[in-house]
C-alpha cells in the first residue's frame, strides 16, 4: 500500500482501474530434504539451525506472508482518504529526514511517499524508489515528470536483490510493504548491506494489536512481530512512534562497527 499528492493529487494512467487488485507472490519451496543420519555431526546441526524461519506454505515466523498488491491497483494508493487515514505528511515530519540525504523508498509503487521524499531531500538528495513490479515504475517514472520532480532514481528490484547501492543509504523506507516480501530474511540482509553504519530502516505498518484497524490481519503486524524479525538480522530497535490514527512507525538503526551488540 502506498500514498497522494498534498498539493494537487497525482494520478497513475487512466487505464489503470480504481478497483484493487491483488497478485500473489510465489513464496520459494524449499529443496526437498534427505533423510537425515541416525546421529547428525555438529556442522549438520548448525546447518539446520541456519536454514531460514519461513515454509512453502506462505508463513514465516508464525505470521502469513501476505500477497502483493498488483500495479492493476495504484489508483488505489493515491485515494482520496489517505491523507486522512495515513498522515503522510506528519509521519516524515516525525523522521527528520535532512537535506542531501539518500533514502530509499523501498517497494514504492507509483510514487506517493517518493514524491514526498524528494521535496524534503532537495536537489542535493536522492531518492531510490524501488519496486519488484516494472509497471509501478512505469507510473512513477511518469508521476515524478508530471511533477517535475528530478531526484527519483527508479529501480526494479527482486525478491531477492534489493539493488540498492551497498553502504550509501541513510534512511530506509517500508511503507506498508515489509508485510508483503516472500523472503523476509534475504531482503533484511540486503537492506543491512545498503545502509550506511548508523542508518535507519523505518516500518510503517498497519497495527496487528487493534481489531479496530480495517485491514485484512495479514496486511497488519505488530510491534511484537517486527521486533522479532528484524532484531536477529543485526538492526537495533530505535523506537515505535504510534500518534498515527491506524499504523505502527516503527524505527531501526544499523549499529556502527564500534557499537556493542544489543541485549
């Protein structure tokens, strides 16, 4: 899920439909496993110990993975209501982000948060608007020229390579996306290796904890969760902003080489 224009909306291509829809991200199988010996040696049991907490079923860590909301429905992203629902504009007020940073817009569909970044990073900064799907990128390409808008960097990524410039970016941005990767560790492993020593990678997500919250439960994650997933991939948790009227703001940090570990 992504945002509108504060100023005067920006809209994606006419012939993409108000209606949203959903496209389902194939969660990889795991190889098919031998039969393991009567007695495993120690390096069989750290192998074990290593392999990835998520299974073929879509699940990973005890929450269902959710499916990703196809370009089909960017009109979406840029309904009238987010404003509203969302606060944009006050959730990067909260961030501080300064002029000439670079920031990555991870999973930035057509644009919403991007065009926001970039006015708050100036000439001198740069955005990396990232997504999987090459027709969002297509629409925020086309969004950002509209606006005039020139310190977006379009980049189609996977699901497994973040194709985000190792060791260069400040800020992170997940904006109701984190919920949605199919391989939560590998894209966690990528972002750590893209942020500089001290950066900070950001979840905005739907809170888990409030049945209140319109939101189908696999598009919602709590506080809880996000800790626990995030934390054993080296990020240290900073703080959980909660002034938002539906969503968690939840800040991490990439600890500097002379940090001790966290507790």
């Amino acid at each position: 899920m992504r945002v509108t224009h504060r100023a005067r909306p920006m809209r994606p291509s006419p012939r993409i439909t108000a209606l949203a829809a959903w496209l389902v991200l194939a969660v990889p199988v795991a190889a098919q496993e031998t039969a393991a010996p009567a007695r495993p040696d120690a390096k069989a049991k750290a192998k074990a110990k290593a392999k990835p907490r998520r299974d073929p079923r879509g699940f990973y860590m005890g929450r269902q993975i959710a499916d990703v909301m196809s370009f089909q429905g960017a009109d979406w992203l840029f309904r009238n209501t987010r404003e509203q629902e969302e606060q944009p504009e006050a959730m990067l007020d909260a961030l501080k982000i300064p002029p000439g940073a670079t920031v990555a817009d991870v999973g930035a569909g057509a644009g919403y948060t991007s065009m926001r970044l970039a006015r708050r990073v100036g000439p001198e900064g740069t955005v990396l608007a990232t997504d999987v799907q090459p027709e969002m990128l297509a629409m925020l390409a086309d969004n950002m020229k509209a606006a005039g808008i020139k310190n977006v960097r379009p980049i189609r990524a996977t699901q497994t390579d973040t194709k985000l410039p190792e060791g260069k970016v400040d800020l992170a941005l997940m904006v109701d996306v984190y919920h949605e990767a199919s391989d939560p560790e590998t894209l966690l492993k990528g972002l750590r290796k893209a942020l500089k020593p001290g950066g900070r990678l950001v979840l905005v997500e739907f809170r888990g904890e409030d049945p209140e919250v319109p939101i189908k439960p696999e598009h919602k994650m709590t506080l809880k969760q996000v800790r626990r997933e995030l934390e054993p991939q080296g990020f240290r948790f900073k703080d959980s902003l909660e002034f938002l009227p539906w969503q968690h703001i939840i800040i991490f940090e990439k600890p500097k080489a002379d940090e001790p570990k966290q507790d």
